[in-house]
C-alpha cells in the first residue's frame, strides 16, 4: 500500500474529529484508532498518528479539552 503522508493522515483526522463534533467526543487513542483501521496497519502507525496529532494542535485546526479526560476536538469559534 502507498506510503501515507503527515499532512494525508492529519487531514483525515480532522475530518473525522469534525464529523463528530458536537455528538462524540474523541479521545487522542480512539482517533489513532480509526486512522489504523481506515489506512491498515502496514500504512499508519502510532507514532505517524502522534505525529499528525500533534500537526493538528500546533496548527490550531484541532485543540484539546480536558473533561475528565483528554479529547480532541475543534477550536470553539
């Protein structure tokens, strides 16, 4: 399978943190998670997905929330 970028993997992550804005929050394992399952375990793994994770936080497109426990969500606006 294709090597997946940085910035492939990170948007693919903001998009799933914002089709569950709102209804689920997502915790930085879950969203890990999804991204080895949709991108297989020979394409993506953990430390790539920390990687993107933290693109996202530095760039501001995604921020943490802490309720009891760490999530990824988007900035409030």
């Amino acid at each position: 399978m294709a090597e997946v970028t940085i910035q492939q993997l990170a948007d693919a992550m903001y998009d799933l943190v914002k089709s569950t804005h709102g209804k689920k929050n997502l915790k930085p394992m879950d969203v890990t998670k999804a991204m080895i399952d949709q991108f297989g375990e020979d394409s993506v793994d953990k430390a790539l997905c920390k990687k993107a994770l933290r693109e996202l936080i530095d760039t501001g497109r995604c921020i943490y929330k802490y309720a009891g426990g760490s999530f990824v969500t988007l900035p409030e606006n």
